[in-house]
C-alpha cells in the first residue's frame, strides 16, 4: 500500500469533490503544493482576495511540515482539496505520518507585546486560524491530519 492509499483511511472523505497530492515533505515541494492548491481554487471561480488568504494559510502549513515532521529524516505529505458548493467552500487537508504535533493546541501568541516581548513561534498558525473559517488537528491511525476550511 502507497502512501497515499494509506492517507485515505484517515482523511475523511466528504460527498463533495476532492483532488490529491501527495509530495516530499520537503521545502522544495512548496511550489508544486501551491500550484496545486491554486489551480483547484481557479476551477471553482475564486475571489483573488481568498485565493490570497489561502495561499498564505497553505504556505504556513506544509512549511512546519516540512521542517518538522520527519525532521531529521524524510517522509511524505499528503494534500486533500475538497470543494464544495452549497456552501461554495474549500476544504484543505494536510497529512503526514511525522511526529505527533498539534499546532491548534499551542496558546495564540499576544499581539500587543511587541516582538522582543513575544514568545517566538506560534504566528504562522494564529494566521492561519484568523485567515480561515476553522482548523482542526486530529492523530489518525498514526497520522497527523490538520484540515481548514474556508467559505467562499
């Protein structure tokens, strides 16, 4: 079994329409996991403003998953686009069999500190939450699966 016939078990597979991707999780593979993100929210019309959100989203997760999940070895990520239409919405999921890590779990970073005050780390997944409409982190059968979803 490949890994991403392993991935399936484990990302909940909605009625609405989903395409795949399953890349290193390696920095390098950043430009082929935008485009793909980028060429299904083309398919469904979206806004730029969104798409610019998303992307900024997307970047923030597969960059911690790349650097962290297999860190120091390698392995694969898997992405999941699903959309919808009734809400019209995306869905974006983010697998990988790393270390087990719950981003949502860490406390969101005080703002009105300034940046010498501020714990470091932390803002990539604050943006995250605030850009999109929910992120939720599960541990899946040894997977660790982070979805976010945004309405249209």
């Amino acid at each position: 079994m490949n890994f991403s016939e392993e991935m399936k078990s484990v990302i909940p597979n909605p009625s609405e329409e989903y395409e795949e991707l399953t890349v290193d999780a390696d920095i390098a593979a950043l430009d082929e996991v935008n485009g793909f993100v980028e060429s299904r929210l083309d398919g469904i019309g979206c806004g730029i403003k969104a798409k610019m959100q998303i992307a900024v989203a997307v970047e923030e997760i597969f960059v911690n998953i790349a650097h962290y999940a297999y860190a120091p070895g390698s392995g694969k990520a898997l992405i999941r686009v699903t959309t919808g239409s009734d809400p019209k919405s995306v869905t974006i999921s983010f697998s990988d069999s790393g270390k087990p890590f719950d981003p949502t779990a860490k406390a969101d970073p005080d703002i009105t500190l300034s940046a010498e005050e501020r714990d470091i780390g932390g803002l990539g997944i604050f943006m995250t939450k605030k850009i999109m409409d929910s992120v939720n982190y599960e541990y899946i059968d040894g997977k660790n699966v982070l979805t976010m979803k945004k309405l249209l």
